[in-house]
C-alpha cells in the first residue's frame, strides 16, 4: 500500500506539472484567459505551487487585473521569501494602480536579491519621480546606465528630473547621449529643446523641435513649443503657422489658439487675434479654467477698445 500511495503522489506531481507547461504554453502564445483558467487548476490542485502564483500573476497583469497579480505574486512571496522575480512583477501590478510606494519597496527587495539587473533601477527611478523625489530618481536613472549604457531611455529619463530639478545643462548633456544612442528619438530632440529654449538658446530649440517633428509629423507639442520659440524672437508669421498646425492636429487646445492671438495681435492683424481669443474663451469656460478665462476677457477688452 505504501508504493501504491507513493506512485498516486507521484502520478499526481506530474499531471500538476503538465499542467503548468500547458499554462506556460497559452500564456506565451498570447491565450491569456486560457492560461489563467490552467493556472488556477494547477494551484487548486497544489496550492503551495509557487511557480504557478508567479505565472497566473503575470497572466494576470496582461489581462490588466493588476489586483489579482498582486495577490499572486504576494502567495509566491509568502512561500518562498527570495523569489525576485515576485517582487519585481507586484511592484510593476502596484505601480500601474498608483502605488508608488509599494512599488519603490517591491523594487528595493528585488534589488537586494538581484543588484545588477539595470531596469529594476529604471523601474525604481520612474516610481520615485512619481512621488517628487527627482534627486533619487537621478541616483537610480545613473545606476541602471552604469549597469546598461547603451539605454537611450535612462539618459532621456534622467535628462528630465535633471531639467526639472534646474540643471538644464545637464539635462542637455544626456539628451544629447540619448540622440547618439537613437538618432530617431524624438522625445529627445523635443526634451533638449526645451532646456536650450529655457537656456535662452532659441536656435538650438529650434532646430531640436524642427527635428523632433521631422522624425513625428504629429507631434503636437513640438509645434506648439516651436511656435512659441518663434513668437518670442520675433518671428511672429513663422510661430503663426506652427500654431494653425498645432490646432489641426488638437482641435481644443484653448491656449493655442490664445498664443495664435497674440501673434496675430503683434503683426496688427486685429480680427484674426479676435477670432483666436474669442475661440480660447469659449474653452477656457468650458473647461472651468476662469483664471485663463479672465485673462483672455481681458486681452478681447483691450483689443476691442484700441
């Protein structure tokens, strides 16, 4: 009796694990409901199977239940305390609801297990500018490039908390890293123009929105940045159509057609800038912004009595 029972066991073991390759096989092909339904089978027939928590939870997260994977992921984490890669997926489920919190000390536990894996670094770094903490993001941005320095996302992540935290110089120092690793980055090119329009460089700005926008025809805010660049060196004509661009391709963008206004205003072209103003109004209002409301009543005022 005692082979006999030992062999059910053993039976029972192997069915449990091919079950798990069949869950396996349907989350890789793209069958993620499938995967789920196996997955649960398996863990109804062993639940101590931490495997299967795992990989239910990132079925889980592809089927964008982010609360089901993070009780997967914390039943791996309970049985087995040293599974990274538990970790690492529930601070990705917590991030995406917004905790941003849980996820930093999901990645910091990972990092502890495994400290030279560069995204969990990246991972951590975006969590933490989340929260505000800019300086911390740029400790974690510089430890995934030293791990991997050939990603271009890190220099243009940790281009931005450095241009948020004042230091546009550095800013664009790593955008530029960030264009000579992928030359067609053109959030790059948009995010360094940013920091030389804020340098004052108005031709460096320029030139970086113009190849922003040759690399995303669409790339609304890189009209609407161009044209504002042009407007304050006097190029009122040029940064006009910038903004007739950027409202074809976004309609309700109140403070487009504002800036248009203004253009229109200083080449005395008075209907047209009443036109624009009138337009901005009407969405200001729409969208409850009466502080950007009253100042447009107060330009049409201006306007109208001149």
């Amino acid at each position: 009796m005692f082979i006999l029972g030992t062999s059910i066991l053993m039976e029972q073991s192997q069915t449990v694990e091919q079950l798990f390759e069949q869950g396996r096989a349907a989350h890789t092909s793209g069958d993620f409901s499938k995967a789920e339904q196996i997955l649960s089978e398996v863990l109804s027939l062993d639940p101590s199977f931490v495997r299967a928590y795992v990989g239910r939870g990132l079925t889980r997260t592809q089927l964008s239940d982010s609360p089901g994977a993070i009780e997967d992921f914390t039943q791996a984490i309970q049985r087995n305390p040293d599974i990274a890669n538990a970790y690492y997926h529930r601070g990705f489920a917590r991030a995406d609801l917004g905790d941003n919190q849980g996820a930093i000390e999901d990645y910091t536990q990972f990092i502890k297990l495994k400290p030279d894996f560069a995204r969990t670094y990246f991972a951590r770094a975006c969590a933490r500018g989340e929260l505000g903490d800019k300086q911390g993001a740029i400790e974690d941005y510089t430890q995934a490039i030293q791990l991997n320095p050939e990603d271009a996302d890190a220099y243009v992540n940790r281009g931005a908390s450095r241009a948020d935290l004042g230091d546009r110089q550095g800013a664009i120092e790593d955008y530029a890293q960030a264009v000579y690793l992928k030359p067609d980055f053109e959030v790059a090119y948009y995010n360094r123009g940013n920091s030389h329009d804020e340098l004052g460089n108005e031709q460096g700005a320029i030139e970086d929105y113009t190849q922003a926008i040759k690399l995303k025809s669409d790339f609304v805010e890189a009209y609407r940045n161009r044209g504002l660049t042009y407007a304050r060196s006097g190029n009122e004509q040029r940064a006009i159509e910038d903004f007739t661009q950027a409202i074809y391709l976004k309609p309700e963008d109140a403070s487009t057609y504002y800036n248009r206004g203004l253009a229109h205003s200083e080449l005395d072209d008075k209907q047209r800038a009443l036109e624009d103003y009138q337009v901005a109004k009407e969405i200001y209002l729409s969208e409850g912004r009466m502080a950007d409301y009253q100042d447009v009543l107060d330009r049409l005022e201006e306007l109208e009595s001149s």
